[in-house]
C-alpha cells in the first residue's frame, strides 16, 4: 500500500509543532510550572494542558468514535474562556492547581498525541474537519508564544533573576537606519487575501482611504527610549493620555518593565538572565499609555493598522509586537462562526488595541502582515515595542 503523503504531512506537522511546545518548557524546573505572579500569566503547566485540552475537545471527542477522554474533570480544569464547553476554573485561579501535577499533564499530552496521531491515519479524518485541526495548530503556536512570555514573567520576577537560557542567543540583527516612509494619500486594501491559514479577524479584504502619512522605517531603540526617561518622560502628565497618567500615578512606573536600577545604571531582566541595558537595542515591554506618550514626547504618534499594514511592505518587522493607535473592532462583514470556535476571536472585540508584526517569541510560520494581536492598554508583559509615525 503506498503511503497517503498528506496524511504523512499532517502527522509531521501536528508533532512538529506539538513538540516545539515541550521544546520550550525543556529548560525549567518542576517549580516553574505552578508559578501564577499576576492574572495575565499562566503557570506553563496550564498552557500544556489547555492547548492538549483544544485536540481532545474539539477534535477527538466529536469526531473519533470510542475515542475517551484522559480525564473528565480537566475539561474544568483547562478550558480557557469557551462558554459553550461549560465551567472552568477562573483564570486567576491556574496558580493554584497543584495537582493534576507536572508529570500528569506530560502524561495526558503523550495520550491525546497517540490518539490525535491514530485519528489522523484514521478513515474518520475527512476533509471537513482539516480547517480545525489547522486552527488548534496555529491556536499551540499562540500558546507557544504566550509560554515563553510567562516564563520570562515568572523568572523575571524570581528575586534571583535566573536564566532561562544558558546559552545566549545572538539576536536577528535589523537593519536600523533613521529614515520615515512616505504614502502618498489614497484608497488602499487592507486584510488577508489568498491561500493559506489566518484567523477570522483577518478576514473581510476591503478598502481603507488614507491621508499622506509618514512611518519609520525601524523600531524605537532602548538608548531613545533613554532620553525619554531622563527627560522626564514618567513624570510630565502632558504626554499622557488621562487614563495612562493615572496608572502611571497609581503603580509609580518610572521605566519599562523589566528595568532595574541597579549600581547607577540601568539593567533589564532578558531570558538570558540580567543584563545591563543595550541602547541599540529595540526598546521592549512597552505598554500602549507608555508608547503613546513617547510618540507625544517626540511630536509624533503611533501608526494606524491600516498605515502600519499599507506600509509593512517596505520595512523590516517581526522583532517585537508593534502598537497600532487603532482600537480593535472588526472588519466590515465580520461574523463569528457557529458555536465554541465562534469565541475565539469576536468577543474580544473590546477595549482592546492592535498590536501588528511578530516578535522573538513568535514560532517560525506564524506570522504575517496581516495578523491582528490585540491586547488591553496597560499591559506590558507581552514582547511589544514603538515604531513612529506622523
């Protein structure tokens, strides 16, 4: 019998990608599987076991006749947000799960990937069901992603500042030079078009009208990032939105997160440990408030999403996240699928701004100029950074 070779790629792509996640989690001890320092971040325990928890819920448990569960009290344990699956533990809760312990979430990960790996040989993998299995893969590389953001959160807050790596990593050098793009005004088409996986928000091409405008071609740099600080930056309310200056007030921030002054200089906690800080470095751990104000301060502002995708094409992106000043909403003709996978995205659909690019921490193949991030304004943990416009 001659071998299916797109049941032999599937099988490749599914562990491939599965195995990235245990990739990452191969440096940390058992302790820092458990650890929950801030709601935002879940102890990388979780997320092995939500993201092994999306393939036996939505893929197995429907679509593999006599499939049966690991353990039916995780379905409570490690859904996220899905309403329609029924009760989970709050997310601030996750820190709290001693048990299932470390070595029971390895366990059930191995037992899904056997089925998962059976199922795909299986006569009951069909066509129809190949859109979600791409969607629970690109929904592990999120995860992915979201570990090494946590883990660097969970070490970086650790008073002994461990290293996660202990090899450094040499950094993709990105050409910085000190030039603005310039667009000339006009109809413009934004959103995904053509083969391939994105996600429902990036759906729904259409036209946007844009006035001139100009873009850096780089990102801000930490040495920039500097001048902003010793100019006053945190304690000048006139380069802050009001809600901004109020967190700013409220938490007494006086630097990104991550920086330490230590011995009359500036050190910042990276994954491979404390270091002082590179001032040609890409400035990272920026909240929205804080680059926005840094874009006041310059006498410039952030770049729509529209301009920011419009004018991707001719700069280099993907070191860090990059936040748009364009508030998350949907596109036109928007419409949210039919039950659980219809909560991915649309209900988020609020008080959120776009973030657009990719970051370090972003797994290869999982990026593209068209993808939409969107988090909450004060929220710095993630890999983001500043680029200009005006």
């Amino acid at each position: 019998m001659i071998a299916n070779p797109k049941i032999i790629d599937a099988v490749t792509t599914y562990r491939n990608i599965r195995s990235h996640s245990l990739a990452i989690c191969a440096p940390l001890e058992t302790e820092d599987f458990v650890v929950q320092p801030i709601v935002d971040v879940s102890p990388p325990k979780w997320h092995l076991g939500h993201t092994t928890w999306f393939f036996e819920t939505f893929i197995l448990v429907p679509n593999f006749p006599g499939y049966t569960v690991f353990d039916p009290q995780y379905n409570f344990v490690f859904n996220s947000y899905y309403e329609t699956i029924g009760a989970r533990v709050i997310r601030t809760d996750r820190g709290n799960l001693s048990r299932p312990s470390v070595a029971d979430v390895y366990r059930y990960r191995e037992y899904v990937d056997r089925q998962m790996t059976a199922f795909l040989q299986s006569e009951f993998m069909n066509p129809s069901i190949e859109p979600l299995l791409e969607l629970g893969l690109n929904h592990e590389q999120q995860h992915q992603e979201l570990l090494l953001t946590d883990i660097k959160y969970i070490l970086g807050h650790n008073p002994l500042f461990p290293a996660y790596r202990k090899d450094k990593e040499e950094n993709k050098e990105m050409v910085r030079t000190d030039e603005m793009i310039r667009l000339g005004e006009g109809v413009y088409e934004i959103g995904f078009n053509g083969n391939g996986f994105c996600f429902d928000n990036e759906l729904g091409r259409h036209k946007v009208y844009l006035n001139n405008f100009e873009i850096s071609d780089r990102l801000v740099t930490n040495g920039e990032y500097l001048e902003f600080i010793n100019d006053n930056g945190y304690r000048d309310f006139r380069h802050w939105h009001a809600e901004g200056w109020d967190w700013v007030k409220q938490n007494e921030v006086k630097s990104p997160l991550y920086w330490h002054w230590i011995d009359e200089k500036w050190m910042y906690y990276t994954l491979d440990g404390l270091q002082e800080v590179d001032p040609d470095e890409a400035v990272c751990h920026i909240n929205f408030y804080e680059a926005s104000a840094f874009a006041a301060w310059k006498g410039m502002r952030l770049p729509t999403e529209a301009e920011w995708e419009v004018a991707s094409v001719h700069f280099q992106w993907g070191e860090r996240w990059e936040w748009t000043g364009s508030a998350y909403l949907p596109y036109p003709g928007f419409k949210k699928e039919a039950g659980a996978v219809g909560e991915y995205n649309g209900k988020f659909m609020v008080n959120q701004m776009v973030l657009r690019g990719a970051s370090e921490a972003t797994p290869k193949g999982h990026s593209r100029n068209t993808y939409r991030n969107f988090f909450h304004a004060n929220l710095q943990w993630q890999f983001t950074g500043i680029r200009l416009a005006r």
